[in-house]
C-alpha cells in the first residue's frame, strides 16, 4: 500500500501551484511553475482515479453486507466488486509507475549521433539506414529532425551523421537507443552470398542551451576554416567551419553544415552544452556511466545492444530478450513497440530499487 500522507501532501502541492499560477505568477515564477504543474497533473490526475475505485469499491462492499439484498441484487454487486477490484490493482499499478522518480530531462528534445562502428563501408551504410530508421520515426510523432553535422561515407551512408531532434518528449523516447547496434546481412559487394557483421555506435543526448551549462569561454579554444565538401560549386570559399575544443574536458565540437559561421557557431555551442551536460549527468550518477560506457563501447562487433539479422527478417534486443520478426517495418521506424517494453523494463527496475 502506498500511504496516504504522501498522496495528501502530492495533492495539496498541486493545488498550492494551481493557485498561486491562477493568481497571476510572472517571470521566472510562472515557468517553475508552471514546469511544476506539468509534472503534477498526471500523478494528482492517477492519485484522485485511484482514489474514486476505493470509494466505488467501499460502496460495494458495503451494500454485499446488507442482509437485506436479494439473490439477483447480491450477484451483480459480486460482479461490480471483482471488476473494481481488477481495476484498482491496475490503478495501483499505474499510480506507482506515476510515482516514480522522474529523469529531469525526458521531456527534452535530444541530439542523436550515430557512427559507423566496425565492417568498413558496410557499417557506413548501416549508419545511413539506422538514421533513415530514427528520421522515420520521428516524422511518425511529429517531431523535426535536423541534420547538424555529417561526414558521408565512400560508399554511401555515413561515417558520422549528427541529428537534432526537436519536441516534446524526445529524450523520453530515445535514450534507451544510445549504445552499439549490429547487422547481419549480406553486402551489395558480396559475390559469395557471405553474410557479414557490421556495426554503428549511437549516443542520444538530451538537448540543453549553452546558457543552462557553465562554459567558460576561456576554456574554449576556437578554430574557424573553410568547409570540407566534394568540390565544384557548393565547396565553401570563406572560413565558416567552427570547431571548437572545451580544453578542461578535451571535447571537441566540429560544425560545418551552414554556411553562415555565425549559425554553425551557435550549432557547436549547443552540441558541446549537450556533451557537457551529459558527461555531468554521468558523473553525478555512476551506475549511468557504467552503463552508457558498456553500451556504446567501441563499435566492435562483439558488443551490441541489438541486433538486426536482415535474412531472417529478425530484430533482437539483448537487453530484454525481445525478438520481433518484422524487421522490415522496424527500419521503416516503427520502433515503439521496442521503446515501450524497455520504457516498461526500466519502470520495473525502478520499482524494484524503490521496493514498491
């Protein structure tokens, strides 16, 4: 049973911040606020449902008590009571998910990099088809997805491909994809019919601005020069490339997508604000580095988080065991099957840690 004082206190907070917002809150006030009340409403919201099937189901129970009540009354309160009892074990159960505590940054939009990890021009290709995967996915939910960084691969695809991907819970939705994934399949290439092993890192940042992470701009080293490309007519004459090296970390950022050197500064700044926030995130918490540091790895081919086996149509998650055999619609971005069980297998470790 979750105690009632911890309820009471969540449902009087809601109403305190409801209030205080209906009377006119400004500036800096209003956005904690009403940040506040967002995260909230949907657990006042499970609390007052939880709630209303105790009431209804001590209602019931309390009409079966009547000596009074005849042989048909007396069977359909039986039935009302074992429906309201299922329902409340799943209330229950969905007040507890609601309880949980919440990562700061699920609702954030988020920086996706993938990179071609082991298997040469192969896994340049597979790079391209896990981005096409992620851009497919993102358009489903309404999501804009910008490319801030690439470097193409010989073949095609590409050896590193950077994505901003902006909405509302973003990072909530693709966290769990930062880490090594493989494929099997057989290459255009081969002659053989061989099938080969390749694989591509992906790491998904949350998004932050540069003015929410403290940079010192002396610890910056800036290097401005004119962008790579193919040649001929699009080849950049003026120094818009922007990289940057943070010297106390030895992150370096390279942006040379706009041609602008203003728009690709402002593009690195924020990718290196992602960066460092995110190796902050992994300081504060270790068991996260361990596992980001275990996921991502270095794209060798014996390290995976998922694999994708084209011959047997077959995307495996190692994390959860999960097999789907739909492998062609999984790379046409239908991925929130896979999303959802490892959303529900981290609620459930979560619940286990809180031993609720």
């Amino acid at each position: 049973m979750i105690p009632a004082e911890r309820l009471d206190i969540i449902l009087r907070r809601h109403e305190e911040v409801s209030a205080r917002l209906s009377t006119g809150a400004d500036g800096q006030t209003f956005v904690a606020l009403s940040r506040e009340l967002a995260e909230l409403d949907p657990v006042a919201g499970a609390i007052r449902a939880h709630r209303a099937i105790e009431q209804e189901l001590a209602g019931v129970e309390a009409m079966l008590k009547e000596s009074s009540l005849d042989a048909d009354m007396r069977e359909l309160a039986q039935e009302e009571e074992r429906d309201a009892r299922e329902r409340l074990a799943a209330s229950e159960q969905a007040l507890r998910i609601a309880l949980l505590p919440k990562d700061a940054d699920d609702e954030k939009s988020a920086i996706v990099e993938i990179r071609a990890g082991t298997g040469g021009d192969e896994a340049s290709l597979f790079a391209g088809d896990l981005f096409r995967m992620y851009d497919k996915y993102a358009a489903g939910r309404g999501w804009k997805v910008e490319i801030a960084s690439m470097s193409e691969g010989v073949m095609g695809g590409y050896k590193e491909i950077i994505a901003q991907v902006s909405g509302r819970g973003v990072f909530a939705r693709l966290k769990f994809e930062s880490g090594v994934h493989r494929v099997q399949r057989v290459p255009a290439t081969e002659t053989q019919g061989r099938i080969h092993t390749s694989a591509a890192t992906v790491a998904v940042l949350p998004e932050v601005e540069a003015v929410d992470v403290d940079i010192d701009e002396g610890d910056l080293r800036i290097e401005t020069m004119r962008a790579g490309g193919a040649g001929g007519q699009h080849v950049n004459k003026t120094e818009s490339a922007i990289r940057i090296t943070h010297v106390p970390s030895g992150i370096v950022v390279m942006m040379q997508e706009e041609r602008s050197q203003h728009r690709n500064r402002a593009k690195a700044m924020s990718l290196l604000a992602a960066r460092l926030h995110d190796q902050e995130r992994m300081r504060a918490d270790s068991a996260r580095a361990a596992d980001r540091k275990a996921m991502v790895g270095s794209g060798d081919r014996s390290e995976r988080i998922r694999t994708y086996n084209f011959p047997q149509g077959r995307v495996t998650d190692h994390r959860i065991n999960l097999t789907l055999y739909k492998l062609d619609r999984v790379m046409e971005g239908e991925l929130d099957e896979i999303i959802d069980a490892l959303v529900t297998d981290h609620q459930a470790k979560l619940m286990a840690a809180e031993g609720t």
